[in-house]
C-alpha cells in the first residue's frame, strides 16, 4: 500500500523579530490511505504549523512532504493550489467562512471556484450541510450562527470538493459534546467508509477515541504515539497523554 501522506525530517523555524522559535523539529510520519489520525499536544507544541506544512499553505525550513505521491516542493505556485484546491480538505482553528455568504454558499464555493460541472452541486452542498446538523440553517450568514455552527459549516465545506486528505485544526473545539460527538462520527466515517485520510489536531481526548492512531507533539517533535483502541478510551489516551506531551 502506498503512503498517502510522507513527511521526512521536518524542520520549521519561524524568524519573526528576536529570538527564533523552533515549532517543528525533526518531524518524520507516514500516514495509510483511509487512516484517521488524531495529533495531540500542548498550545504552542506545533500541531497549527504541521498542519499548514501539510495543506502546502506555508514552506517548511528543511524535510520534505508528499502526498499521493507528489512531493509538495516540487510543485509550482499553481500546481500546489490547484492540487490542494482538488484533494485537500482544510478545517481551520480559525472557520474562515466568507461573512457575506450564506451558510449553504459558503459550503458551494470550493466547487464554484473549481468550476466543476454542474452537475447536482447544490444538492450535495444541502446534503453535507444536513450532515452536520445544518440542514435548517442554509440561509444563515456566519454572524448569524453560533461558534459550533460555522465551525461545522466549515467542515462541510471541506468535504465540498470529496478531498482525498482531510486536515481538521480543532474542528470541535468549539462545540458542545453532542455536536462533538457528532463530528467525531463524521470523520470516523469518512475514513473508514469512504477510504479518506483525516488528519485532525484536537485536544480531546475522547475524541482522540474514533482515531486509529494518536500521535503526540511535544516542543515540535513526536514523542510518541498510541493506538486509542476504539471509543470508551478516553483515559487511556489522556494518560498517556499526560506521560508524553502534557
Ligand atoms: N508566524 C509565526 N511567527 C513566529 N512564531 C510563530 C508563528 N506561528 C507560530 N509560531 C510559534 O510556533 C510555535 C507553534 O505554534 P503552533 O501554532 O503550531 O502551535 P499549536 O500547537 O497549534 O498551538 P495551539 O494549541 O495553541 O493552537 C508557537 O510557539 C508559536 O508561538
Ligand atoms: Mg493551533
């Protein structure tokens, strides 16, 4: 089976003013096609910068990226979008949904922008949006929804484009444990039914659970890693959590 995500020997030092900060340091991970995997770490450990590094949204200092086999340096400018435009799913920290669109527009602008066929994409921009729980909120602009409902409006985005790799920065951070819930399922289904990747920083540790593998960061370095072993292991992983990179 082919890796469908290889890092090597990942460096990235931020030089902004005085002293240099190390985020990442000699990151190596290699990810299967349709694994979920959770990375878990301290504020400040990194998981932010990897997961840009990942998305091609910011050059790494040293070591190398591919996905589905494409070295990630080696593309042009236009290359790299369109590529993260067509097998990229991105979930920021930040939702960064557009304030002048609604809900449902928001969801239809990855496939607007990629001018793909017609085809039925408002019927699967509804459809993404009712699996998040938002099928009544179509027409709601961002600062009519609560934190928890664009956060999920983001993550059907997302998945507008059917990405091959998802990459999620907190995606429940801001939900409460029934939303939560409900996301975790989401992604836990997309990778194991749809044979997605998901990748998704996140501090929780039930969460983690739904994962097949948690990875932990520690001062911008893998410090280890552990199979959650299905849902109901919460304090399994907050444990070893709490070993490793608390
Ligand atoms: N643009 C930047 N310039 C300088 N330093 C940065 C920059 N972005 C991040 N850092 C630093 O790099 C380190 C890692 O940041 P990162 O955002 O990856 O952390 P994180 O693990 O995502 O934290 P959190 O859980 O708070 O989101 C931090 O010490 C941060 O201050
Ligand atoms: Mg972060």
């Amino acid at each position: 089976m082919t890796a469908v995500l290889e890092v090597k020997d990942l460096h990235k030092t931020y030089e902004s003013g005085g002293e240099p900060v190390h985020a990442l340091c000699a990151v190596s991970l290699t990810v299967d096609p349709g694994e979920f995997v959770a990375i878990m770490g301290a504020s400040g450990s990194g998981k932010s910068t990897l997961l840009h590094l990942l998305g091609g949204l910011d050059d790494p200092t040293s070591g190398s990226i591919s996905i589905e086999g494409r070295n990630l340096a080696e593309m042009s400018d236009r290359e790299r979008t369109l590529f993260r435009r067509r097998r990229l799913g991105f979930v920021f920290q930040a939702y960064n949904l557009l304030p002048t669109l609604t809900a449902l527009e928001n969801v239809l602008l990855p496939s607007m922008i990629e001018g793909r066929g017609a085809g039925d994409r408002e019927g699967r921009g509804r459809e993404l949006l009712a699996t998040v729980g938002l099928g009544h909120r179509l027409t709601h602009r961002p600062q009519a929804m609560s934190g928890g409902e664009q956060q999920r409006v983001a993550i059907a985005r997302a998945l507008m484009n059917d990405p091959a790799l998802i990459l999620a920065d907190e995606p429940t951070g801001n939900l409460d444990t029934v939303h939560a819930e409900a996301v975790w399922r989401l992604l836990a289904r997309l990778s194991h039914e749809d044979e997605r990747t998901v990748l998704v920083v996140t501090h929780e540790s039930t969460g983690a659970t739904f994962a097949d593998r948690v990875l932990f960061l520690r001062d911008g370095q893998v410090v280890g890693s552990l199979d959650p072993g299905g849902e109901g292991h919460a304090s399994l992983v907050a444990t070893r959590y709490a070993e490793l990179a608390g």
